[in-house]
C-alpha cells in the first residue's frame, strides 16, 4: 500500500472510531413492556405477583419462614424517558409456616409488610420501587420496607356483643404477638434487596420476580429481641429466596423490561 493511500484512509478510519464510540459508551435504560410494545410514559398498568418465598434469619439458619404470598401494585415509564417505575400497593403473606416455638403454641406465623416511612411520620401499606440495571441484569429496586414475622396466639375465646340500634354484632378477639422479628431494606441499616427480574412469553410461562439468598439480590436488615434481655435487641441479616409471577392485572399480560 502506498504512503499516499495511508494518509488518505487516515481521516477515514479516525472519523469511524469516533462515530462508534458513543454506542458502545452509551448508556442504557431499563422500562416495562406490555407484551411487545412499551408501556407508554406516565400509563400506570396494574400488576399482580404472587408466588411462594422463604424468609431466613441469620440467627437461625435452619429454621427458615416460608409463606406464600399476593402483592398488587402497578408499573409505569415515568415522564422524561427515566428508568422504569412503580408502587406497591398492598401485600399478603398467608399459610406460613416453620416457626417451631409458635406452632407448638397452638399459635400462627403472622408476616406484615409496609413502608417504614420517615421518622416521625405514619407508615403506610404502600411502597415505591424502580429498575435499576446491574451487569447486563436488570433488578427492581425497593427502599425503606419493613417486614414483621410475628407468633399470634389467641389468648380470649371471642366476645359477642349485641348493638342497640341494630342486628349487628361485634367480635373481640385477643391476641398475643409472641416473640418475634422485625426486618428492614433501610440502606441506613445496611438492608437492600433488589430482586431480579426475569422476562416471560405467555400468561402459562410468566414473567417472575426472583429472589437470591445471598449478595446477588441483597439482604434485610433484622432485630431480634434477646430473650435474656427483652429490652435489648440483637442485630442479625435475613435472606430472602424464591421467586413471584407477575403478570398485567387486567388481561393477564406479560409486563417484561427491557433496557433501551
């Protein structure tokens, strides 16, 4: 090859190198997807998740709490092209068990979860997450949840007490909450949990929510009470695995993300 052609293609070859840099440098953004076709932004779409998980304290590792649970909230890509955002607005844990202190007790594994809030303001049953993206891995991201495993034990036989104005009647029933755990995803506390996510093709294959034991998808901050001491409290880590379905609340769609 010539020196003259070397020096022609010169110009060539640097303005090719400098046009691609930017797409491998760009950075991508996760967002939700409704079968196909991106959700568009600010369209909130209603999701339903639900699914069998495990709760395990790093005080008693063999002991796992196991419970299967519900959750609604919805999805959305928020104005401005942002990662994708969402709310969830109510969670259930129902049928748990492995708690063998509160079985033999006669009593019932209780699992609440709401969001811890502020200090100095009322919590509430609801909590914001967003997509976040990890090494190719896109992940939703949730803060400030507060998760409480608790022992109810019925103390009282219920109370029947008739009102004066009508037919109606009202039924007591007194609880102990024995014992118990209280886990948080306060970063403040070194608790973070950002679930993978992993994409589906039909409402018989969904779209699932998975949860890692372990760094991969993070861990909840704990405090148990010291039964030597029960006005102290004794740190410890929970890990979450298992996986939830989700799918669009209305038609059964796929809600899958995507980065673009």
């Amino acid at each position: 090859m010539s020196k003259k052609l070397l020096i022609s293609l010169a110009p060539f070859l640097a303005t090719v190198a400098f046009v691609a840099m930017p797409a491998v440098a760009q950075a991508t953004t996760p967002h939700y997807f409704s079968e196909t076709k991106e959700i568009k932004q600010a369209t909130k779409t209603p999701v339903l998740s639900w699914g069998t998980l495990k709760l395990t304290n790093s005080l008693k590792p063999t002991e796992p709490i196991e419970c299967e649970n519900e959750s609604g909230g919805f999805a959305e890509n928020p104005t401005g092209g942002g990662p994708g955002k969402g709310e969830t607005q109510g969670w259930t844990a129902y049928n748990c068990k492995n708690l063998p202190e509160c079985e033999a007790a006669g009593g019932k594994i209780a699992v609440l979860m709401e969001n811890e809030g502020t200090p100095g303001l009322v919590t509430s049953l609801k909590w914001n997450n967003e997509l976040i993206e990890e090494e190719g891995v896109i992940k939703l991201s949730s803060h400030n949840v507060r998760v409480f495993v608790r022992c109810q034990v019925v103390a009282l036989a219920p109370e029947e007490t008739l009102f004066e104005a009508g037919p109606a009647f009202i039924r007591s029933t007194t609880e102990i909450e024995a014992g118990g755990t209280v886990c948080t995803t306060n970063a403040a506390e070194s608790g973070v949990q950002h679930p993978k996510l992993k994409n589906g093709t039909s409402a018989a294959k969904p779209p699932k929510v998975e949860f890692i034991a372990g760094a991969e998808t993070g861990e909840l901050a704990c405090k148990v009470k010291n039964p030597a001491k029960p006005t102290e409290e004794i740190a410890s880590k929970g890990a979450t695995s298992g996986s939830l379905k989700t799918l669009g609340y209305k038609e059964q769609e796929t809600i899958n993300t995507h980065s673009t």
